[in-house]
C-alpha cells in the first residue's frame, strides 16, 4: 500500500505536481475499498450464514476489514477530521482486540461466560475513543443550538426505552442468577452504547463536516450500536453468551457500510444545518420514537405478563414526551418570532411607504413652488398660462414684476438680506393678489401675477398697486432698504401661446425699466417691432464685427492760437447692409446692451492705435478714443489695451482713453475700485484720461482730487447755446470748469465749436484746445493724412479756412 501524502503542499513543492499526486492516492483509495466492501460483504454473509461455531471466525474477519477500511480512510482526510479519523481506527482496534479475547475465553471456559470478563476493558476503550472520535468528526464554528441538541436528547431517549427493557431490566428482575457486577456491567455497557448514539446524533442533527462519507459513518455506527444493544439484549434473555444471526449481520452490516464511507473523499468543509426547520427527516424519526415507547412498553408487559417495575419505562416514557412538547415548543416560538419579524417588517414597511408617500408630495410641492419664498415657480406658471389661455372666456392679464436695485441690496448687505427683502415683497404681493391669481417668482427679483378672466382696467390699477406697495420701505437686519418695482403688463385679446405672451410680458417690462424704472407700461405692438429691430441691429453689428465692416473717423483737436493739430478723436461709423449709414446714436446703445461694445470697442481701439502710429511718428500726433462702462468692467481691458499698444508701436503717451464722469462716480464701490485699479495702471503706462462731456454729471472737486484724470472735455451743450452773437451760454459755467481745471492741473478740451465768435470767447475764457465743425468734421485717416501734409506746408490756415465755409 503506498504511503500516504499531506493534503496541503509543503513549502517549496510544485503546486501542479501535489494536485496531480492527490488526485492519484484518491484514484487508489477509490479502487482499493471495491475489494474491501466485496470481502467484507462476504464475512458478513458467511458470519449470518454459517454455522454456530464458525461465525466468530468470519466476523473477525469483518472486523479486521472495518479496522482496514479505516485505515485506508485516512488516506484522504486533512484538517481537523483526520484526528477523529485516527481515534475512530484506535477504537476499531480495542474492539478487535477486544472480540479476539472474547473469542479466546468463549473457547476456554464455553459458551455461558458472565459477566464482567477480561475482553470488556477493550470494548469500554473501543466506546470511549470512538465516542470522543465522533465528537472531533461533529465540531463546527459556533456553539450549536438548543434545537439540535434537543433533537439529539429526543432520538436517544427513543432508543433509551428498549435498551432499559430488553437489555438492563431482565438482570434486575432475575437477582438468583445475576451478580450486582454483571447488572453493573449490562448497565455500563447500556451507558457506553446510548452515549455513542448521542455523539452519532448530535453529528447528523447539529452539523459539522459534511460529505456522503461522514452519513456512511454515522450510519455504521448506528447500525454497530444497535447491533451491541440487540447483543445485551440476547445475552440478558437467554444467557448465553453466543450471538445470534441478526446481531452478526448488523455488525458486518456496520462493517460494510465502513466500506462505503470510505469511497467518498471525506471532505472538511463545515455545514450547519438549520436546526430550527422542522424537516419531515426529523418529523419521521420524532413519530417512530414517540410511537415506539409505549408499544415497546405494551409489548414488553405482555411478552412479561407484566411483571417487573413499571417506573423506569413510565420515567423514561414521560422524559421522552416532555422533549417532544418541549420540540414542539421550539418551533411554535420560532414560528411566533417569525410572525413578529414579518410583522416588525410589515410595519417597517407601512413606514417606508408612508415615507415615501410623504417624500413624492414633498417632491411634487418642490417642483411646483419657489423654496424661499413659497410661491409657484416657472413649471406652475407654464401650467397654468397655458390652462388660463385654453379655457378663459375673457382676456387673461399677466404682470410681470422686477425689483429695480435689488442687486445693489446683495452686493451692498449679502444675499441673506436679499432673501428677506424678496420674502418681504412676496408677502407683498400675495396680499394685493385678486382671487384667482396665480403668484409666482420666476428666479432672482422676477414675480409674476396670473389673473384669468381678467379685465385689461382691473390688470393695469393692479399693476400700480403693485408699484406703490412695493416701493414702501423694508426693514431688513436692522436696514431700511428703499427699492422700486417696475411692472411688463400684457391682456391678450385673442389667441396666442404662453411663449408669446411671456416674450411680450418681457418687451413691456424692458419699456418700463427703459421710461425710468418704478413704473408699469402695458405691451403694445410698436414694442415687438421695436425688439425685432434691435435684434436685427444686433444681428448686423454681429456681422459687421466678424466681416471687418465698421471704420474709423478723426475729428482734430486744435490749438485754437495756432490752428495746429494736436489731437484726433477716434469716432466709430457703421454703414448697413443696406448701404446707408447708421447713426452712432442708435447703434451704440445696442452694442452696449448686447455686450458687443466690448469686442467692438478693441476693435476700435487697434484700428485708431494702427492708423495714429504713423501720425505719431511724423507730427507728434495722439489719439483720443471712447470708453465704455463695459469695457472697463472687464478685468482683462488694461492688459488688451497694453497688449495693441505693443502690436502698433504707439507709446502710451499717445493715446487718451475717454470715459464719462458718471462711470468714475457712480456705481458699486467694487466696481469703481475695480475701474481706478485699471485706470492708474494704464496712466503708469503713460496713457492719460480725459473726462468726456464734462459738466452734465455730479463730479466734484473732492471726487476729481482722487480720481486718475488728466483732461476735462466740456460739454457741446456749454458750448453752443441760445446767445445772440453766438457766444458761449454759459461763460460763468466754463469760467468754473476752467479754474477748477487749472487748480488740479488738468488740460481742457472744448467740444462742438462751430463758430468763429464761440472760438474767440472760449480763447478770451482762457481755453485753449477745441474741437468741432468749425475746425473740421469727422473725416477718414485718408483725409488726415491730406490736412497734416497741408499742415506741413505752412497751408493748415487756408484748409481750416475752407473748412469753416463749407460747413457754413
């Protein structure tokens, strides 16, 4: 036989070739048993068979092979089980030894030996190793539950009952033939079977490795302890010590069934079985043992005539009852803490789903209203317009309403302040509501009021209601807030969609901030035409911007003692796709609310540093160009500005950005901060700052002390007023600009000079520099070119000359 190898590589071992030297020693234990199980099937049947004399001899044999068998067992056990396996084959041996001896002294002394004898000490080893190798082979992780083990106590107390009768109670009945050591002794080996029955039951009803080899092994064990228990039984019964054919053939039956177990890899994976689940397996061992008791008993007593003490049956009988109810106990209090776990998640999930409910409303509401300030949000107001414009039988009003300097509150207080005073005006407006108005806040400061069935009279006294009540003051954190409301009203008349009538909502609210603000203006249809024309506007200066349409004017800036030019102001025109010139007046506001006076405005800017560069060079000549509130809000415009400069080799001390007051005085302290940052970084550059149309705003002397200026260009309409012989209006006025210029050492510059009488009162004032008609119109650089080559030639008074008569 060869040796057997470890289950598990050594270290440094060739993990192919071990799996491939297992699967071989598996093959030979798989081979080997078939010639076992025959030669074991064999003895059994020659042990059941054959006559009186011979049978010890053929079971021997049987018990040699059981003992065989084991042995080639442990070829294929690892782990843990292999030690039960090895404990399971020294109590095959004891029992050997022990039946050899048996054997021997049956031979000496005949065939009514008593008990104790010399071979018992063997058997008493055989059940203790064996027992203890049955608790190895039923261990598992985890202690193992009431259940089981009841269920364990239930099986072995069924076999309790006959092993008392048949077994242990004829020696207590027959004392003239039984010493007290051969009772002891029936007793012990009573004990010795009913506890290894227990180990055996408690490895198939509590768990622990599983494999088709450990039930083989569980069943040859039952089947060797019944057989011992029907073996007690005879002896008890007849006295003679020679066993009977039932019990040989139990035996080798054991035997055999060593065999089989043997077959099959004993594996040692753990399974732990549900000990809780009544099976119908354990429904059927629990009726047989319930049932077998008290027939047992019965048959007993008749087979007796009833004699004999009935209190051990009734005890035992009564044992084996209280376990049953105790079972039955079990599962009804599993059944019931089932019962309170579905009801527990039953109820558990009547929560959720009242959670749920609750949480779809929420989401229902949350997609419908504002979260701030509890009002319908755009998705309602899409709902119900369209709702009021399908089924209104009258005109349906809607009102939308903006707050005008809401964002000054943010920037100046925070937005939590901005979310009071839009909660403030929401509450407002819901008590000014009519019934029937649907209130929403479309985002931001935007409200919108909904009426159905309205009347346009009704619509337009809401809408000044409206503007009144929202103009009140707030009272936000300690801060009176001071905001006004400007109302788009629009009352269909006929059909239409709920996108029209928001796009119109919003043309007439545009109307209404462009007429000053805290007003309401109702839509009329000059207003769509007049957005259709500024977005057709916007549409051409897109076009012009990105085909290089637009071109650039100069308009000189003299010295009125000599007539020389000094300056040239940068003036954008733009001539339409239909070819006629659109008038800086109406598309410089566009470009400015449209954004495109940024990219427009650089665009001007290079084309006047690229022309001028040459000028520069050749006469000294600088540059003057516009500015607008929106170039220089963004942060990138000084380094744009530094960046053409680089490009067009014009130095910064030849160009002059103007810009008006109102940009250097007004607006958030950030954004003038911002401005001046720009400012003084470009005047570091050499760049210099003129104030254009000075005198029309709130400029002041404290303000100009800190403000980054070089020059004031006095307003045409100082310039050019109702006098009579044509002279300034407002001689005093220009007195003050030209004294509060000289003070701060700024340079001034007239504009819209037009005649010979307002340049000499502007020179007696004490101005030295103009521009206008009188000098010369806005003309291209190509005609520049021609009044600095004039200019050259000692000419610049003759061409001036004929300019002020063509103009006249």
């Amino acid at each position: 036989m060869p040796r057997s190898s470890p289950t598990v590589p050594r270290p440094g071992t060739d993990a192919l070739n071990t799996d491939r030297r297992r699967v071989a020693e598996a093959g030979d234990a798989r081979r080997l048993p078939r010639l076992l199980i025959a030669f074991g099937v064999l003895a059994g049947v020659a042990a059941f068979a054959a006559p009186a004399e011979w049978r010890d001899g053929f079971y021997l044999l049987g018990a040699a092979y059981a003992l065989a068998v084991v042995l080639v067992g442990l070829r294929t056990v690892s782990g843990r089980p292999r030690l039960g396996w090895i404990l399971l084959g020294v109590g095959l041996t004891m029992r050997v030894l022990g039946d050899v001896t048996w054997a021997a002294l049956v031979l000496s002394y005949g065939a009514n030996l008593s008990l104790p004898s010399a071979g018992d000490a063997f058997y008493f080893v055989h059940y203790l190793t064996v027992t203890v190798a049955v608790l190895i082979l039923s261990r598992r992780a985890g202690a193992p539950s009431k259940v089981g083990l009841i269920d364990t106590a239930i099986t072995t107390a069924g076999l309790l009952l006959p092993a008392w009768m048949f077994a242990v109670e004829p020696y207590l009945r027959d004392t003239s033939t039984s010493s007290p050591a051969a009772v002891a002794t029936a007793v012990a080996y009573v004990v010795c079977c009913l506890m290894l029955f227990a180990c055996v039951a408690r490895l198939l009803f509590v768990g622990g490795y599983q494999g088709r080899g450990y039930t083989l092994t569980a069943a040859a064990l039952v089947t060797l302890v019944l057989g011992d228990i029907v073996y007690l039984t005879e002896v008890s019964r007849t006295g003679s010590t020679v066993a009977g054919g039932l019990v040989y053939l139990l035996w080798t039956s054991a035997y055999v069934l060593f065999g089989l177990a043997v077959r099959y890899p004993l594996t040692s994976r753990q399974r732990r079985l549900a000990d809780e689940t009544l099976t119908w397996q354990r429904c059927v061992v629990f009726m047989l043992v319930a049932v077998s008791a008290p027939a047992l008993w019965i048959f007993h007593g008749q087979a007796s005539a009833l004699n004999g003490s009935p209190v051990v049956p009734a005890v035992i009988v009564a044992v084996l009852s209280v376990l049953l109810i105790i079972r039955l106990a079990i599962v009804a209090r599993v059944a019931q803490r089932r019962a309170a776990e579905l009801a527990r998640r039953s109820t558990a999930l009547d929560t959720a789903l009242t959670r749920q409910q609750a949480l779809q409303d929420e989401l229902a509401y949350r997609a419908l209203h504002d979260p701030l300030t509890g009002l319908g949000n755009r998705a309602m107001l899409t709902d119900h317009l369209e709702n009021a414009l399908q089924n209104s039988t009258a005109g349906t009003s809607l009102l939308l309403c903006d707050l005008d300097g809401f964002k000054d509150v943010n920037d100046t207080y925070g937005h939590p302040a901005g979310d009071h005073l839009l909660v403030e005006a929401s509450g407002r407006l819901q008590q000014l509501a009519p019934a029937g108005c649907t209130l929403v806040r479309l985002g931001g400061d935007e409200f919108v009021a909904l009426i159905p069935d309205s009347a346009a009279d009704n619509a337009l006294e809401l809408a000044r209601s409206i503007v009144t009540t929202l103009a009140q003051p707030y009272l936000v954190d300690g801060h009176l807030l001071h905001v006004t409301t400007s109302v788009g009203l629009v009352v269909t008349d006929g059909p239409t969609t709920a996108s029209d009538v928001l796009r119109d909502a919003d043309l007439a609210l545009y109307a209404a901030k462009n007429a000053g603000k805290n007003t309401a203006v109702r839509f009329a249809p000059p207003l769509r035409a007049a957005q259709l024309s500024q977005n057709a506007m916007v549409t051409g200066l897109r076009t012009a911007l990105a085909e290089d349409r637009f071109m650039v004017s100069y308009q000189p800036i003299v010295d009125m003692e000599t007539g020389r030019i000094e300056k040239v102001e940068a003036l954008l025109r733009w001539t339409g796709a239909d070819g006629r010139a659109v008038p800086p007046v109406h598309f410089i506001p566009v470009a400015e609310a449209s954004g495109l006076i940024v990219p427009i405005g650089a665009w001007v800017l290079r084309q006047a540093c690229r022309d001028v560069a040459a000028w520069h060079r050749s006469h000294g000549l600088a540059v003057s160009v516009n500015v607008s509130g929106r170039q220089l809000a963004d942060p990138h415009f000084a380094d744009t500005v530094l960046d053409i400069l680089a490009a067009t080799g014009l130095p910064g001390s030849a160009l002059i950005l103007e810009i008006t007051e109102t940009i250097l005085v007004h607006g958030k302290e950030s954004d003038r901060e911002q401005v001046n940052w720009q400012l003084h970084r470009l005047r570091t550059a050499g760049l210099r700052i003129a104030v254009d149309d000075f005198g029309t705003g709130y400029s002041s002397m404290a303000s100009l002390q800190r403000l980054p200026v070089d020059i004031l260009k006095i307003d045409r309409s100082f310039t050019l007023g109702p006098a009579p012989d044509g002279a300034p209006a407002e001689p005093a006025f220009i007195r003050a600009i030209l004294g509060l210029a000289d003070a701060l050492s700024l340079d001034v510059i007239a504009e819209g000079v037009e005649t010979a009488d307002q340049r000499a009162a502007l020179s007696a004032l004490g101005c030295r520099t103009a521009q206008g008609y009188l000098f010369a119109r806005p003309t291209p650089a190509a005609s520049i070119d021609a009044l600095l080559a004039a200019e050259r030639r000692g000419q610049a008074g003759q061409e001036l000359a004929s300019n002020v008569t063509g103009s006249a």
